[in-house]
C-alpha cells in the first residue's frame, strides 16, 4: 500500500493510505480520547469526543472516521480542539442521570473517567441544565437489565449486536432529543430475540446496560446459619479476575481466587472444571454413539447458554444435533445435591449452590425450569467475574497479598482438559483427546485451533478422518449453521461458542476485554493445562470416583436421568 506522511502535534507520522487520523495519533504515541469508537466494530463517529483540529482549514474533525491525508497538520490540543470536546462531555452529561455512587460502572466508567481527564466541573456540566430524558427501566430479565436513562447513544450495543451477533435485538429509535437505544416494539430484553451473552453490557462504556446483580442474594445465603454454601469456579475465572486487582491479564490467580471466597465466608470451594471433565465423558461417548449409529451428525456441542438459547430461537430445526449433556454448571450443581450431599450428610435443601462464570447467560441458564433434576434449583445463584470482584472489595479482603489456597476434595480434581474449556477450541480439544483413546488407545496430538471466529480441522481417528469446525461469536454461527440447514455440512463435530473467542470473552468479564487482553487469557488458561499432572478428563480420580460410587458409566440411566436436558423450541 501506499505510504503518506503528516505532521500530528509537531510530530511526523509516516502511515499507510487509509489509515484514520486516530490510529495515526495512536502510532505516534499521542492518546485521543474517544466513547463511541471500539477497534472490533465498525466506525461511527457520532460522539465527537475524539475531535482535532486540521491545522490548514481549521476544521474539526473526528478523528475516529476522517482518513488520514498526505501533508496534513494536526492539533490534537488546539484551543479550538479541546473546548469542543469538553463541551461535547459536557452536553452529554446534560442529560444524564449523574447517579456516579450507586451506578454498577462506577470507577470503571469512560464517561466517568473523560470528566475527569478533561476537567468538567459541575458547574460547566450545569451551564447546559434543562429536562432530560425519563425512559422507563428494563429491569424484567434473569440476565441483563437496562438503564436508557444512562445511554450516551454511542452505538456500541447495537454494533456489537449486529455486527459480531448477527441478531440486531437492540436499534436506535427516534430522534433528536427522544432518540433511545432500545428493542423491537420497546419489549424488555427478555422477550425478544436475545442470546443473553452480554456483549453489549460488555461493551456499553457506562452503565447503561449491566448484568442483573445477584450480590446480595449470595451475602443473605453466607449469612444463613442454616445454609451450607457451595461455590463452584469456571476455568477463567482463575486467569481473568485478577485484572480487577492489578494484575496483569492471563496471570494465574488461582490460589488467591481460592482463599478469598473461603474469607467470604463459604462452606466448600471447588472447580468447575471437575464438571468438565465430567462432561467430556458423557458427550465424548455420546458422540462416539451418534458416530457409530451416523445419527444426528453434526453433533453440536452444548455447554454453552448463549448459543443454547440462540439455537432455540433461530434453528430450532436443529435442535437434535445439539448434545444433550448439561453445561459443567450444570452438572456440577446437579451432582452437588444429589451425590455431595449424600456423601457430606446435608439435606439438600439446606444447600445453596453459587457459580462464579465469566458470563451473563449463565444467569438465564440457571433458571431454566429443566434444571432440576436434583429435585431443587440446581445452581440457586450465579455471579459474574465483576460481581465476585466487587464481593472481595467490599469484604476488604486483600486479595493481592492472600497466601494460596487448595479447592476443597470430593469434586475438587481437575485437569488441563477441563482448564481449556474456558477458550474457543478447548471443548473440542478436551473432547477429542478422550474421544481418541476410547476408540484407539492413542494419544492425541495438541490442536492448534487458535481463537478466531471460525476454524476448521481434520482429525485422524482410527481408519476415519473426523471434520471439526470451531465457531465462536452467533453471527459466524449464522454461516456455519445455514450450510448444516441446507444439508451442505460436512461436518462430524461442531463447537459453538457465543461469545467471540470463548469464555475469555464472556460477557462478565473484567472490562475492558478486547482481542489482545483475550489471547493473555488463553495463554494463561493453556498454561496450567501444560503443567497438569493430569491432562485427560477421563483419567480425573474424583470424577471416575463419582462414575463407581454413583453414576454407574457414561451415559447409563443415573448420568441421563442427572447430567443431561432437552431444549425448546422458542
């Protein structure tokens, strides 16, 4: 490509054609505040927060959107520059309800934080007084709620819903002064065509739209005398909620994340990933029986809530290449009031079962009514990263100094199989790696699948050749599912995630995620599989412990009656 060459603050930046004028103030190391802008959507530029001054016309400019052009000269700090972006923050902040102290963002808010960084004072925010929006609040769903009153209407929602969703459930509606963010006829979020993956809470810069806040239910059970409280944590958990206290993306932290949900007062700490294990061998052996039967292939993994509900709103067609195994949640719930609690002599009842997941639809998952099979709620509440964050923060738990500490046994076993389902890829690689043994005796070699949106692989099994697509993020769904449709599929085995690359990228995670912040997850989720003793689900001690004293085998009548589902049409 071309190369052009302009002056920014004094500095000259040689960039290729094309480029915008704020990625070539990024490459000179000059920072232009932006809100409406995000490096995985599409441009907008309807915020003009991050305007500059082109030195030759005078003209602003948002930098986000212009094209950087050959010879020009920009002021990033113009007088001209920064009135109007100060007043841009201002007039946004106009209309909005200012309720810092008890919004769910607060301290980690781009508005918040703009204010301060350009130096709005209430005063300059009250020049521009005057009514602002009443926009009822969404507040009807398990997952998700809403604030339109805070929506600063920059769009991201709805990119990120269209865009990397294929599903557009929110629009823009209205104009001027009644412009709103909002579903198709107003419905709350919950009655609409909405996956529950929380990308756009994930992604919204202020409060706007947030996970449906379980905090105090869980502080009541710890409360409880009568409660014994079991808390279950996904594979991510351990490499992401570390960032909430200063570490560095991916960093191990899974001692401390141990020790500190015991100084929260719970009973017995375990890993989910004793439940992925668990669910590798009963959707590995039941993808063996769909092989030999050459029955409802592909065979569509399921322990994904998103994808689940997506698939029972836009493909129900397909629902029976979906595997019945539960999510490890699930299971993992399930078995803890039925086998734990015989093993521990708790009435089951008197459990309460808390997971900690780097996903909002895991909220939706738990109440689904086919998630009793323990003859109660099987998971009673469910917190995102954020919230268990903002649990240990309020306990004044020094997380950052915690000595490490051990899950608790019975289903306390884990290995790198059930590490890496945190990561797009990782379901199929656990999967297979017992798949191969079962059928064969061997090894499987490491996959190298990666965590873009769509992958393809061929595995060699015995005397066959199994086709394998890993797909994360609904609208790449869209593409690999149309074909399974139409009967142009050739595969044997689809993993579906639907958030982009994975659990890395849930929707609960620590904000901000973006696709750098993603890959040191995974890094980090890949390195404890590397150094597990045990790397196999099928050789994990608790979980054949389960299969002896409990379930019997894979797939008998006890593992169907326990750890699988059906699905809805919806």
């Amino acid at each position: 490509m071309n190369k052009i060459t302009l002056t920014i603050d004094d500095q000259v930046v040689e960039v290729e054609a094309g480029t915008t004028i704020l990625e070539a103030a990024r490459k000179a190391g000059v920072e232009i505040p932006t809100l409406c802008y995000h490096p995985d959507l599409s441009l907008h530029g309807s915020c003009r927060v991050c305007v500059v001054e082109d030195l030759d016309s005078n003209r602003l400019l948002a930098s986000c959107v212009v094209p950087a052009q050959d010879g020009m000269k920009i002021s990033t700090r113009s007088a001209k520059a920064r009135k109007a972006r100060k007043m841009n923050v201002e007039l946004l902040l106009a209309n909005h309800p200012n309720d810092c102290l008890g919004c769910d963002r607060s301290g980690n808010c781009e508005l918040q934080d703009l204010t301060y960084n350009l130096g709005i004072t209430r005063e300059s925010v009250n020049r521009f007084a005057g009514e602002k929006r009443e926009v009822p609040l969404d507040t009807a769903g398990v997952a998700l709620k809403r604030d339109p009153n805070k929506c600063i209407l920059c769009g991201r929602c709805v990119r990120v819903c269209k865009e990397i969703q294929g599903l557009g459930t929110l629009e823009f509606s209205g104009c001027g002064f009644d412009s709103v963010v909002t579903t198709a006829f107003d419905l709350p979020q919950s009655e609409v065509n909405c996956a529950k993956c929380g990308q756009c809470a994930a992604i919204c810069p202020v409060g706007a739209i947030t996970e449906v806040n379980d905090i105090e239910k869980v502080w009541d059970a710890l409360a409880d005398p009568e409660k014994h409280v079991v808390v279950q944590t996904a594979p991510t958990i351990q490499v992401s909620i570390g960032e909430e206290f200063g570490f560095e993306p991916g960093t191990v932290v899974t001692g401390k994340l141990i020790a500190a949900l015991r100084r929260l007062g719970f009973d017995k700490v375990f890993s989910t990933e004793f439940s992925a294990d668990l669910t590798i061998l009963e959707e590995g052996n039941e993808f063996i029986n769909r092989i030999k039967g050459n029955k409802n292939l592909p065979h569509i993994t399921s322990c994904c809530p998103g994808w689940v509900k997506y698939a029972e709103q836009n493909y129900p067609d397909l629902l029976e290449h979906l595997s019945t195994a539960k999510s490890p949640q699930q299971m993992f719930s399930t078995i803890t009031k039925t086998y734990y609690a015989e093993k521990a002599e708790i009435d089951p009842k008197n459990i309460f079962t808390v997971s900690i997941m780097p996903c909002t639809a895991k909220k939706f998952e738990s109440s689904r009514d086919e998630h009793r099979d323990s003859g109660f709620q099987d998971t009673d509440a469910v917190l995102t990263t954020r919230e268990l964050a903002r649990m240990i923060k309020e306990a004044g738990i020094d997380f950052v100094n915690l000595a490490d500490e051990e899950y608790d046994q019975i289903m306390g076993s884990a290995t790198g199989a059930g590490t890496i389902f945190g990561t797009t890829g990782g379901v199929t690689e656990a999967a297979l790696r017992t798949v191969k043994e079962v059928l064969t005796g061997e090894t499987l070699d490491k996959l190298e699948l990666g965590i873009m949106g769509v992958r393809e692989a061929e595995v060699e099994i015995a005397d066959r050749t199994y086709k394998i697509a890993i797909v994360s993020g609904l609208a790449n769904a869209a593409k690999v599912l149309d074909d399974v449709r139409a009967g142009k599929s050739e595969y044997d085995w689809i993993e579906i995630m639907a958030c982009p690359h994975g659990c890395v990228g849930g929707g609960g995670q620590p904000i901000p995620t973006n696709l750098e912040i993603k890959k040191k997850r995974a890094a980090g989720l890949s390195s404890i599989d590397q150094t597990s003793t045990i790397r196999k689900s099928h050789e994990n001690p608790d979980v054949l412990k389960l299969y002896e004293e409990y379930l019997g085998e894979p797939l008998s009548g006890k593992s169907h009656e326990l750890l699988h589902t059906t699905y809805q049409a919806r």
